[in-house]
C-alpha cells in the first residue's frame, strides 16, 4: 500500500494536490483528524483485504492500494505534536505500507496576497489578530509536522497547473524505494526556492546577459547554448557539481530519503542556470527513473 500524507499552510496548495491525487486514482480523504490516522489506515487496510480476498467487483469496495490523506492546523496541537510517532507506527507495522509525506509552503506575502484575492477567512483567525499573525501562527502550530516531510513543495512562484505537474510527476509516479530528483533553475534576486536541498550559486561564470545578442534568448535556446558551451569555467562547474551529486545520492538514498531538489541559481534564473539545470538534467535521466526540472522564472518544465 503506498500512502501519502499531505499537510502545509493554508493557501499553499493542499487542496490542489489532493484533486490531483484523486483524479489520478488515489483514494483520498481531506482535513482527516490526525489522532485518526493510525485507526484509518488500519481500516482501510481491512477493507482492501476484504477485496482481495472476495474478488468480486460487485462487492469490492472503492478503496485502491493508493491512499492520500491531509492533516492541516485544524488539529489541535497536541495531536500535531504526536504525528511523527503515530507515522512511525504506521511504519513499522505488520502490513507494508511506503509513507510519503509530503508539506507545502509559500512565502508569507504571497499567502498573504492569495487570501486578499479570494476573501476567504483563514483557519487560524480565531486565534490571531489580523491575517498577517494568523499565518504566522499557523507556521507556529506546523512547525513540528513540517520537520516531518520527505518532501517540501515550494509554491511561492508557481502556478496551479505547475503545482499539479509537480504532484503528478515527483509524487504520483515515484517507484517504490526509488529516489526523485529535481532540477530547479532560479534567480537569486527572486530569492532562492524554499524546498532545496542543495544550492549552487551560479553567478561566478561568463554571463550571456551582457550580451545585447544574447540577452533576449534563455538557456534552453541555442544561441545561448552555444555560448556557454564554449566556455571552460561553465564546463568545469557542470562537471564539478555532477561529480558531487554522484557522489552523495547513494548516501540520501540510504538514508531513506525519497526526494532530493538540486536547486541552481543565476542572478535573473534566465541564461546560466537554465542552460546547467538542462545539462545536468540530460546527464541524469538515463541513470534515474524519476528526475524532472523546473525553470522558475522562465516557467519552462518537462
């Protein structure tokens, strides 16, 4: 059974990636009460048994080996704060079960801005004064569910249909033991993305934005790539940082990582660090079952 928890801030998401989940066959069960969970996945492991065991469609019920669930802040706290040990129950129980738990986050002002937009009220505004302390209060109440995760979602820059490929593609489709990896090219004076777990500061090479010619172009486009694949200090970082991360996958992998995001900044995320994430990129895939990129501030992903 493959069970994914879902959690993060209000107006990060979570509503996004559990639609995505269900459409994509996932049985799912949003706001589920955390001191619930072990009850529930130990029920729905009943109900399946029972399927299994009548084979008969007529009886079978809708639950699937595939199950996501989403705790939020709603909880009270101290049921928050008994999470990671009810998740390692489930962990080392008798029936096999791969947990994902997955958290998503944004920054502050853009949480900010995305309630302003719909005027919805904040889960937390009973217990803050204004939304500005509700959200903050909320990262308070979250904190010990967000060390949690085997993987943060950073949806600060992205779009619905962007949150929905990353849903799709790093969580859905991960194999069982295997490791996801990520590219992210990024600017840093956009910030650098929440969710990394290693960052490369790109901005020491030959820059293709002083350039007049070059400047319009991005690095998936060949009148830069032909630039920066002529340069040697560019060669020798690709070969520098691939080197490293070969190096030390294994060792994630071992210790029961299930993501890692590689994270690789320029200063406008246009030329350099597009042009090295899609290097690299082209470098693992052959090796990996999962690995995708995202350009984060030319919106550009596969």
């Amino acid at each position: 059974m493959k069970l994914i928890i879902i959690s993060g801030r209000s107006g990060s998401g979570k509503s996004t990636a559990v639609q995505v989940l269900e459409d994509i066959g996932f049985y799912c069960i949003d706001n589920l009460p955390a001191a619930l969970l072990h009850e529930t996945v130990n029920y729905l492991q009943q109900l399946k048994q029972s399927d299994d065991e009548t084979q008969d469609s007529a009886q079978a019920t809708s639950v699937k080996d595939k199950i996501a669930l989403c705790i939020d802040a709603r909880n009270p706290v101290e049921h928050l704060e008994q999470l990671p040990s009810i998740i390692e129950g489930i962990n080392n129980g008798k029936q096999a079960i791969e947990v994902d738990f997955i958290y998503l986050d944004a920054s502050d002002e853009v949480l900010i801005q995305r309630y302003s937009a719909t005027r919805r009220r904040h889960p937390m505004a009973n217990q803050a004064n204004g939304l500005k302390s509700a959200i903050e209060y909320e990262n308070k109440v979250l904190a010990p569910v967000a060390d949690l995760a085997s993987m943060r979602i950073d949806t600060t820059h992205m779009s619905l249909y962007e949150l929905r490929d990353v849903i799709k593609i790093r969580v859905a489709q991960r194999s069982e033991q295997n490791l996801s990896l990520q590219f992210i090219s990024f600017g840093f004076k956009h910030g650098v993305p929440l969710d990394s777990d290693m960052v490369y500061d790109l901005r020491i090479l030959p820059n293709p934005y002083w350039d007049p010619q070059l400047r319009p172009y991005n690095g998936t486009q060949q009148p830069v790539i032909d630039f920066l694949s002529g340069q040697q200090l560019v060669t020798d970082m690709i070969s520098d940082i691939t080197h490293y991360v070969e190096k030390w996958l294994p060792h994630f992998k071992s210790n029961n990582r299930s993501y890692v995001t590689i994270a690789l900044g320029c200063t406008g995320g246009q030329h350099r660090s597009v042009y090295i994430a899609e290097q690299l990129t082209s470098h693992f895939r052959p090796l990996m079952d999962n690995v995708s990129i995202y350009h984060r501030e030319i919106k550009e992903k596969h």
